[in-house]
C-alpha cells in the first residue's frame, strides 16, 4: 500500500525543515478556523492553493484527495440554506425558502475546509512519515507514542498484504458480499483472523525488537538542521498570516 | 463519521483536543514496553479493516470496530484510533487536523466504555453471552460515536438540530452491522485464541 502519494518530488516545500512545516501548518489551521468574515477565510482558500502549486503537485492527483471531503460538505449545501430562517431569502416562495446566511455559512465552511486540506498536502504531505514523526519529538511529543506510531505505519502494508491474502481466499470460495447474517459472519471471522495474525507478528516484533537492544524508544540516525532558507520561509509565511487576519 | 475541517467552532474543537489528550496521556501512563509492539501492531490491524467496505442496505460503510478496539486494548482505543484518524487525515483527507481531537474522543471513548462494562462478559465457556456482550459493544459504541458527533455538531451550531437527527438515525443501522460484525469476531477469536481477551491491557 503506497500512502505517500506527494512526499516525493522536487519543490520549496519538499526540501524545507519539517518542523518548519509543522509550526507553519499549525499556526495556518488555528488562524483558518478562527477567520472571521468572508474576506480572510477566502484569502486563506488562495493560500492553500498558492502551497499547492509551490509544491508542484499533480493538480489532478490533489483534487481526487479534496473529493471525499466534499462530499461531506455537501449536506451543509443541502441543509444550511433552508435551517436558517432570516432574512434576506435569495429565493423565496411561500413554499421554499433560501436563506443567503445558510448558502453565506455553507461557503465559509467550505472555503476554510478546503484551505486547510491543501495546507495538508502542501506542506506535511511533502515530508515522509519517519521525517514528520521524527519532528514530533522535537516537539516533546511522548517518545512511546512515536514509538508505537513507527511500528504501527511500518505494519499496516504488512497486514494490508494479509488481509489481501485472507480476502482473495474467502473470494477463490465463492464469497459474493451481501445483505445477510453470512455475509457479516465472514467479515467478522476474516477480521477476526487478521487479529489473530497481528497478535502473533507482535510478539515477533516484541522479541526482534528486544533482540535489538530496546529500551522503549528508537534511536533516530538523520537529524535536522535549520537552513537560512527555512527561516526564512517561516517568517514570511507567519506574517503574511498574521496580517490577513488581522485586516 | 469523522467530522471535516472548518465546520465545528473553535470551542468545541479545543474541547475535543482537551479530552483526547487526557485520554492518550491514561493510555500511555499505563502502556508498559512489553505492550508497545502489541498496541501497535492491532492498531495497524483495525486501520486495515477500517478499509473494508459492507454491505448495509442499498449501500455500503467501512468498519469502524471502535467496540471491538475497546474490548482488546481498553484506554489504548485512544492510541489506536487517534493514529488511525492521523494517518487518515494526512493521506486521505479523511476528518482532519483540527478535528482529530473530537474525532478520536467520540470514538475512542464509547469504546472504553465498552471495555469496562462488557469485557467482563466475554468468557470461552458461555458463546452465547460472550456474542451478545460483542454485539453490544459493537452496536453502543458505533451509537455512541454517532450520538458524540451529533452533540459535537449541535454544541457548534443550535440550528445543526435537523442535521443531527439525521446522523443519529443514520447511525443506527451501521451500528447494528457493527455489532454483528464485532460478535461475530469475538466468537472467532474466543475459538481460536482466548487468551488476547485474558491479559489487562
């Protein structure tokens, strides 16, 4: 399973220090989420378009990931319109009602969502996932949760494998899901065997590991240094999004 | 459900972040190194079977098994989940950063739940009891879940009401395939390894 569709690739973004990333991403989202008015939340929807095209990403590949949230999103186009009962009515009729704050409060969540998700993808989506976790602890995240954070990544394309294994034998027997208690018995057993499996492979893990020397965390070999670059990024990125959302 | 970005107020997320924490900063006081491997090895299991998608009706749900997360690893759902939401986050755009605090804690937390009232109930000698213990689990804490991010939903936004309803009801039917699918799975497993359900996590 390949899951770091974008951490490869030759832009700004993908060479910057990823703790850089992180506090800028940090401070992005916080200020996306608490924007007032229509003009920043707008102006922070551009900024995650700018990130993604700074990182040179396949547009197509970037819009395919927006699309599930989108999704969601589209009850709040759904319902907001008619759940606020205010005037001005864009459209209104004695039977439909379309209030222009529902479709007004519809456009701001959608707009900051989608800031947000390409901030994601343009910026910790370009770093690979031991590079991010490795940040963490520079941010004092608790070296067991890194740790189990390491060995739970480097397991799912494992027991992903298992699973598809598990799957193409109940398939190879026939299996057609469906609407009944069968159905669901097989689904419940095959999860059942991939907890049977992953049981097992953890003590594997837990011997090789103490066969290693584990002491209750992993020794990282690649450390980071600041480059006059990724100063200088993160200070013009951090005011530019202090001064939207302060005028 | 996982909740998007840039929909619940800045209240409700911080709130959601508060209670996450408390509940990863239990998980790993208790976490011992010998456990390690073991929490995190089922958390990639449960993130891989979060992938397989149902049958429900004329459409379908991926799994979510919060029940089941909460019977094997008790305060560790917070661990397993809060991981799973993260990756989840950062390669599928599922849920987000912000809502990875609120997200986990609705389903992390039913699923502690479970693992208090219903694991007591879940022994080789009874299948049927030990099923319906993981029917239950399964069905409250998908409920659960839906009941959490329904309140989270109305705490941002009194007018959600209508949409909150929806999701409750909406809930209901992944949640009795979910129960199913959870007793289902502690039958198997209680046939074939009792002893993940012996150890105190």
């Amino acid at each position: 399973m390949h899951l770091e569709v974008f951490a490869e690739g030759r832009s700004l973004l993908h060479i910057l220090d990823p703790r850089v990333k992180i506090v800028s991403f940090t401070v992005f989202v916080i200020f996306c989420v608490g924007a007032k008015g229509f003009l920043p939340p707008f102006v922070y929807f551009l900024i995650g378009f700018g990130l993604v095209f700074l990182a040179k990403l396949e547009f197509k590949k970037v819009l395919a990931r927006l699309l599930p949230a989108n999704v969601f999103l589209v009850f709040f186009w759904v319902l907001l319109p008619f759940m606020y009962k205010s005037n001005p009515y864009l459209i209104e009729t004695p039977y439909l009602k379309i209030s222009a704050e529902g479709v007004y409060q519809a456009l701001l969540i959608t707009l900051k969502c989608n800031a947000i998700l390409m901030a994601t993808i343009a910026l910790l989506g370009t770093s690979n996932v031991f590079m991010l976790a490795h940040a963490m602890l520079h941010f004092k995240v608790p070296a067991k949760l890194v740790t189990v954070f390491f060995v739970f990544y480097r397991y799912i394309t494992v027991l992903h494998e298992e699973y598809l294994k598990i799957k193409r034998a109940a398939l190879a027997r026939g299996f057609v899901p469906k609407n009944s208690l069968q159905t669901y018995k097989t689904y419940g057993y095959l999860v059942a065997f991939l907890l049977i499996k992953s049981f097992e492979r953890s003590e594997e893990v837990y011997r090789a590991m103490l066969a290693r020397g584990f002491k209750g965390f992993f020794p990282v070999l690649n450390h980071f240094y600041l480059k006059p670059l990724d100063l200088f990024f993160g200070f013009f990125f951090l005011t530019v999004i202090f001064l939207i959302f302060f005028f | 459900m996982h909740i998007s970005e840039g929909v619940l107020s800045p209240p409700v997320l911080i709130t959601g972040w508060g209670l996450t924490l408390i509940g990863l900063t239990i998980a790993l006081k208790k976490l011992s190194h010998r456990k390690i491997s073991e929490v995190a090895v089922l958390s990639s299991a449960f993130f891989i079977a979060s992938l397989i998608h149902v049958p429900i009706g004329p459409s379908a749900a991926h799994l979510v098994l919060n029940g089941m997360v909460g019977i094997l690893l008790g305060w560790n759902s917070f661990v397993a989940i809060f991981l799973g939401l993260l990756l989840q986050a950062l390669f599928f755009q599922f849920g987000g950063f912000t809502t990875l605090g609120i997200n986990t804690f609705n389903m992390a937390f039913p699923g502690v739940i479970s693992y208090y009232l219903l694991k007591r109930f879940i022994r080789g000698e009874n299948q049927k009891l030990s099923f319906i213990s993981g029917f239950l689990a399964g069905f409250l804490s998908m409920l659960g879940a839906g009941f959490f991010t329904a309140l989270s939903l109305y705490l941002t936004e009194k007018k959600f009401l209508i949409l909150c309803e929806t999701l409750i009801i909406a809930h209901i039917p992944i949640a009795v395939v979910e129960g199913l699918v959870t007793g289902f799975i502690v039958v198997y497993l209680l046939k074939i390894k009792p002893e993940v359900f012996k150890d105190e996590v």
